[in-house]
C-alpha cells in the first residue's frame, strides 16, 4: 500500500464551486493491478480544470454527464503515466490522456477512456493534451467547423475568448479567412453589418446582446453557460425573437458527438501548432492541493489561458 494524497467531493452545491466544497485527504492505494481486472494503474501528472464540472457538482442537474458522489474522488481529465497494467495494450511507462481521478494514483477501470499520447508528439508539452490537443481543443475544433459551418471572409463574435476553448476558436476562424472579434463592448463598433457566427460560451446577457447584432441567416453555436451561476435562479434570455426575424440557426453540441472527427482534428491542429501559426495559453498551478482553487478560480475569472494543475512532472 501506497500513500495517496486526493481531492474528496464534499456535497451537492446549487451556486458557484467554493474551495470549502471541496478537502484534501490523505489515502491509500495497493500499487497493484489486480490479475484479470483488465485494469491500469496510473500515476497522474497533469489534471485540466473545466466549466462542465460545475454541472457535476450538482444534484439532479440532468446534464450529459452524472454527477460526482459525494465523499469520493472529484474526477476529470488528466495526463498521466502508466505505472501497472493487467491490460496488454498499456505499457508501464507509457503516457495517456483521458478521465482519471483528482488523486496522485488512480486505478481506471474503463480503459475505453483513455487514449494513448503517441510517439510524434514529444515536442508539445504534456499538459497540452489536456487543452490545445484535448476535450477543450476539440471543442473548439468540432463547434466551429462543424456547428458554425464558417465560410471565408464571415464575421465571427467569440465570448470568454481568454478561456481554453475561446482562445483556439478565435484562432481558427482567423485561419480560415474570418474576421473574428472577441470583446463585448466592441460588437457594434467592429460588426456594423453584424455577426455572421457568434461562438457563445458565456449565455446570459452577453447571448442577448449577441442576438441583437446577428445577420440574417447567421449561425450560433452554443458551447457553454458560464454565466449561469445557480440552478434555481436562472436568467432568461429576452431576445430569441431573433432567430425568426433573422432566420438565425441555433444549436447546442457536445463535442463527444463528433468524436469520429478525432484524427482529423489532431492532424490539423497539431500541424497549425508547429507551424506557428497556433499560440495556446496555460495558466498553471503547481501541487494538487492547489486544484480546488484553481477550479474555482474558473468561475471568477482568475484564469487566462487553459487552466491545468501540476502534480509531478513524470
């Protein structure tokens, strides 16, 4: 048996994630896969802060993902090593990505969760696989070449462009021949013909605002909500006459919808990125006792860039 710092989940919050929902506890772990269990030991090296775990958070939210339980490890995504493995497709030593425990070591049982970092990739830094070449890149990839449809030379509004997903987005689109603007107070001043593709994040008045500077036939995609802090006193949105008006297409989309599109979205990012013509910014925490205020750090704007939580280097 191992000691094994972790991150527990204390209880069912209705509002914004407070550090105090969150406590480190000190527990233990047989480093051991257990013969026949199919299942990887895996010591956790980077783990990826995220909006959509809010969600989990919350009791009955009746979201695309379960819940935490209370008094059990928060999970979420995370780079990390193989350590032991009853599972012949997993080397010790070798690197994946994919859901795992806010802990130092983790057993994962479901190994379809895990992808592994192939060799190739040795010149971006591990804890991109959590961000640039990971579930909020991808995010970004399939929302706006698959949701927004863009063609060259369309106007593009991207809110929380600071954040990991919007940051990529606005790049993208500025690589496919759009005109992109990012903050609020600029939309009339920089779309006076209006918006062609608004990439919203955000929800709440900044959805509205964005609304009322559509084009006809513009198109939204629908990434996220941050702005909505509590399940029980939720803003509505008062400008969805709009969508007839303008004849606007607006959809949600989870990017696991478009997971066939995988390969194609880590070939062109991957070649953008060593080109140059792809910047993606970190903003890093060290030690997982920093992980509950880096999370809740998300929702008050704290970070710039992906926000990821060092454990241990390898």
């Amino acid at each position: 048996m191992e000691q094994n710092k972790q991150i527990i989940f204390k209880g069912y919050i209705d509002g914004t994630p407070k550090e105090t929902d969150m406590e480190l506890k000190l527990g233990e772990i047989e480093v051991k896969a257990p013969k026949g269990s199919k299942s990887v030991l895996v010591k956790n090296l980077y783990l990826s802060c995220d909006p959509y775990m809010r969600g989990r958070m919350r009791e009955n939210y009746g979201s695309y993902i379960h819940p935490f339980v209370p008094g059990s490890v928060i999970e979420g995504f995370g780079v990390c090593k193989v350590v032991e493995s009853d599972d012949p497709f997993y080397k010790i030593g070798d690197l994946v990505v994919g859901l795992t425990g806010w802990e130092e070591y983790s057993f994962v049982r479901k190994n379809e969760q895990l992808r592994k970092i192939e060799h190739g990739h040795d010149d971006v830094p591990l804890s991109y696989h959590v961000g640039l070449l990971g579930m909020p890149g991808f995010t970004a990839y399939a929302g706006f070449y698959e949701a927004c449809a863009p063609k060259k030379g369309d106007c593009v509004f991207v809110s929380a462009a600071s954040g990991a997903v919007g940051q990529l987005v606005g790049q993208l689109a500025r690589l496919h021949g759009c005109y992109v603007v990012e903050p609020l107070v600029l939309v009339r001043r920089c779309f006076p013909q209006g918006i062609d593709i608004y990439f919203d994040n955000v929800g709440g008045a900044m959805l509205d605002a964005a609304l009322l500077n559509m084009k006809v036939h513009g198109r939204i995609a629908v990434c996220g909500m941050v702005s909505q802090q509590s399940i029980s006193n939720r803003d509505g949105i008062h400008n969805l006459f709009t969508l007839i008006s303008k004849r606007i297409k607006m959809q949600g989309f989870l990017q696991s919808d478009y997971l066939h599109l995988f390969p194609q979205f880590l070939e062109h990012v991957l070649r953008e990125y060593k080109q140059g013509n792809i910047v993606y910014i970190e903003d890093l925490n060290e030690g997982l006792e920093s992980a509950p205020a880096a999370l809740v750090g998300l929702f008050s704007g704290k970070n710039v860039g992906k926000q990821v939580v060092c454990i241990a280097k390898d």
